[in-house]
C-alpha cells in the first residue's frame, strides 16, 4: 500500500496508525477480560513488563552514544535512589540533553 505525500494522505497515514493502535488496546483488553486473572497470569504479565522494558533498552545500551549510555544509568540511579518513575525519567532526559549539548 502507498499513501500520497501530500496531506490527504499523511491523515489517512495517521488515521490509519490510530485506527490499528485503538484496535491492538482494544483487543488486549477483549482478551484479558475473558482470562481469568490468577496468580500464574500475573506472574506472566509482571515477567512480560520487564522483558519488554529490557528488549527497549539493550539496543540503546549497545549501539547507543554515551549522551545514551549515561542517560539509562541516570534513570536507573533515581529509580533506586527515588522509586519515582517521572523523576528518573526526567533524570535520563536532562543527562542526555546536557550531554549533548556539551558535545
């Protein structure tokens, strides 16, 4: 399929994003409301989180630049200095961007 560059056809491309991102949420949420949620599917859906979170970032932690690099152990570092999600992600942000800056 080929969208015209023109701007009837990034809305359709956009359209077209939101209509498969609205259907994969939904559909994950029709599926897990007939899974019976115990203790075994919880465990899998907690491994699941941080296998994702793994895979997101290894890639950066390998072929990434050290603005990258210095970054996750920033966020790392507040993570277990804070448990504060928002401030270690701000954390990494601000690393990254200074160490950009300065380079």
């Amino acid at each position: 399929m080929s969208l015209p560059a023109t701007a009837a056809g990034a809305l359709a491309a956009i359209f077209i994003m939101a209509l498969v991102t609205y259907l994969t949420r939904a559909g994950g949420v029709f599926v897990m409301s007939r899974v019976p949620i115990g203790p075994r599917v919880e465990r899998f859906i907690n491994a699941m989180a941080g296998s994702v979170l793994v895979a997101v970032i290894t890639p950066m932690a390998v072929q990434g630049d050290w603005g990258a690099r210095l970054a996750l152990v920033a966020t790392l570092g507040m993570m277990l200095a804070t448990q504060k999600a928002l401030a270690a992600i701000a954390a990494g942000i601000v690393t990254a961007a200074l160490w950009r800056l300065w380079l």
